[in-house]
C-alpha cells in the first residue's frame, strides 16, 4: 500500500556486515572460545530469491571417516578425511582444515573416527581468509555428522538422480515465547506455493515435522511464497520480501527460506497542531510483549504510516528521535499525543488484528530534533 521505508532492530547477536543484492551477505558474529573471544565471518551465496544449495560454490562433496584431526592454532585444526559417498569431486583423501570455533554451537568438537557429512572449498574461496594450502570446512556450510545429516544427505542423492530440472528447497519457521525464551520452531504441514513466470503454472509442496519443504522444477523464474494462509505473514529470512522471485536452473538447487509472521497491522496518520499532515516524519513502534522489538517508519505526504507482519503483543507508537536500543527511547511523542512514556497508551494488537486508527497530532512545539 504505502511506499514506506522500515527500519527494524533485530534482537540477535548478529551484526550485518554487508549485504548486496543477487551477491552474497556477510555476517559477524562473537564467540566465546575456551575463554578467549572469537570473531566469526559467515556468508553464503544468496540472491534476492534465495540461497544457493547443493554442490555449487564447493571443490569437493562427501561423506568419510576423520582419520586424523590435528591443532594447529588455538581454533584450528587439520583434518585428514577417508571419503566414502561422493557427490562432488574425486575419491582420493583429502587434507582439510576447519575453525573450530565457528562452527555451529551444538555440533561437538571434530575428533579422529567421526562421520561426517563434508563440504569442502579450495583455498582462497571468496568468504574465506585462511592463508592455507588445505581445502577449507567453511563455517557455514551444512557440513555436520552423519547423525545429523540425513535430510542434506537425501537433498544430494535427489540432485544427482536430476536430469531436465532442479531442486527449490527451504524451511518455514516460527518465532514463539517458551520457558520465558524466544525461540525459533519448525512450521510443520504449511503449504508453499511457486508459481512458473513462463506459463503461470502453479506447484505447491507442504513441510515435514522439521519445517522442510522440496519441489523437482524445470528451469524457469518462479514466485515462491509461503503467504497461504489468512491471518498470518511469511518474510524471507534475512528481511526480504514476502514472496520471492527466483531462477531454478537444470542441476541447479535454490533455498528458500521463510518467517512466520501474525498478519496484524498498526497504521494511521501524524498530523501538525495547524492540522497540515505531518509528513516525512519518523514514527517509532516500539514492541513490549512478548519480546521487545522497534522499528520506525516514515509517513508519506499525508501523513499517513503502516507496519505489516506484527505478532499479537503490546506496543507503544510515537515520532520523534529514538534511541539505538529499546531500554533507552526518548521519543518526542507517543499515542494518543502525549509527551511521557507514562501517559501514553498501549496498542495490545490480537492475532492478524488490523488496527489502522492509530491517529496523533503533534504539539506546537514539536522539534524533533
């Protein structure tokens, strides 16, 4: 509806980088290593329709033994591999080397014996600053024990069996409060939808338990969307668009991956004292319950704003500067249109409420700067 811009503040110990559209994102992230504090590069080759899967990016693909795992810095360790199934590359053994620390927090330390499921990159691969000779275990390839693996595994023997077509992947997620925690859950029996450009035929897969869905398509520019049910939102993970359009080539493998969102909706109009619509003017929505979230928005012409998506909650509106952190929030102005936090009203939005009659005027003497 309205051409608004929404800044949003996530709540996870994530720091962006960069992120280039089509190209790839590179995320930091700090960790705690046997007592030292570690510094993790993760990126990964994704578009605006989503992230390239399956063999491409890698120099070799396998499941093996770890015959030997060595230190060989305070984080790193050199891997002699034994491959056993192949999907990428030949059978000889392999020298790899691997951080430790980077890998994913759940998975145990690599030790001579394990089976592992294993994607490797040449030296030098971009997204990787090891100065070495050995083929790399990036941080965060889906590399992991055969325990762990079963689903990757199936992906890979479906992309080898291929012939005219390729394979359209994701995981649709949900954000719920548990044991006073947020946590992320798999969205099982959902149907995703994607639609061909050429054509408009429509196909449609629906997720196991774990939140995982899979078509067979040939090639083509499809829509995928996960928006198939009244009430609540689907948004790409990270921050993209609800439905997102993307090219599956022949062999090709794309992820998708999507968010669940309680359709609710806050919007309504900022207007000056004189009465003239208040536009350009930064409007903050600050979430209270169940978690805390901001984000702003900036009204149009008429004054008027909207936020999309939200989970049912309590939430406080105003305009006027924010903060960089939600414990801190001097906002000039808060609904119905009074100067203090404590007078202001909150907006407790149901599921998939549409609450448009947020509507303030701003005082006399409102100076947002």
């Amino acid at each position: 509806m309205l051409p608004l811009k929404v800044r949003r503040a996530s709540i996870f110990a994530f720091a962006v980088i960069c992120l280039v559209p089509s190209l790839s994102g590179v995320i930091a992230e700090i960790r705690q290593w046997h007592g030292k504090q570690i510094q993790c590069l993760h990126s990964g080759l994704r578009g605006s329709g989503g992230k390239v899967c399956g063999t491409f990016g890698y120099a070799r693909v396998f499941t093996g033994t770890v015959r030997s795992a060595v230190d060989v810095s305070d984080t790193d360790k050199r891997l002699e591999l034994i491959p056993e199934e192949i999907f990428l590359g030949n059978a000889d053994e392999a020298t790899a080397r691997v951080n430790q620390a980077c890998l994913p927090i759940n998975q145990p330390e690599i030790k001579a014996g394990d089976r592992w499921l294993f994607y490797l990159q040449s030296p030098g691969f971009p997204g990787t600053s090891e100065n070495v000779n050995e083929l790399i275990l990036p941080y965060d390839s889906p590399s992991g024990p055969m325990s762990s693996e079963q689903e990757e595994l199936s992906k890979l023997r479906h992309l080898a069996q291929l012939t005219d077509s390729g394979l359209l992947t994701g995981r649709i997620t949900r954000m719920a409060m548990l044991d006073q925690k947020v946590q992320v859950l798999p969205a099982s029996k959902w149907t995703v939808t994607a639609v061909s450009k050429h054509g408009g035929v429509q196909y449609s897969a629906v997720t196991d338990a774990a939140g995982y869905f899979e078509l067979e398509l040939i090639p083509d520019s499809y829509t995928v969307s996960a928006n198939t049910q009244a009430g609540v939102q689907a948004s790409m993970w990270l921050l993209g668009p609800s439905d997102a359009d993307t090219f599956l080539e022949k062999h090709g493998c794309t992820e998708t991956d999507f968010q669940l969102h309680a359709d609710g909706t806050i919007s309504g109009r900022v207007t000056k004292a004189n009465g003239e619509a208040a536009r350009e003017t930064q409007v903050a929505i600050l979430q209270v319950s169940p978690w805390p979230e901001y984000f702003t928005v900036t009204t149009d012409d008429h004054g008027r704003f909207e936020v999309r998506g939200r989970d049912p909650g309590q939430y406080f509106v105003g305009a006027g500067m924010i903060a960089h952190t939600v414990t801190e929030w001097p906002l000039r102005v808060y609904y119905p249109g009074v100067q203090s936090r404590a007078q202001a009203k909150p907006i407790d939005l149901g599921m998939g409420e549409q609450r448009t009659d947020i509507n303030f005027i701003l005082p006399a003497d409102w100076n947002p700067q």
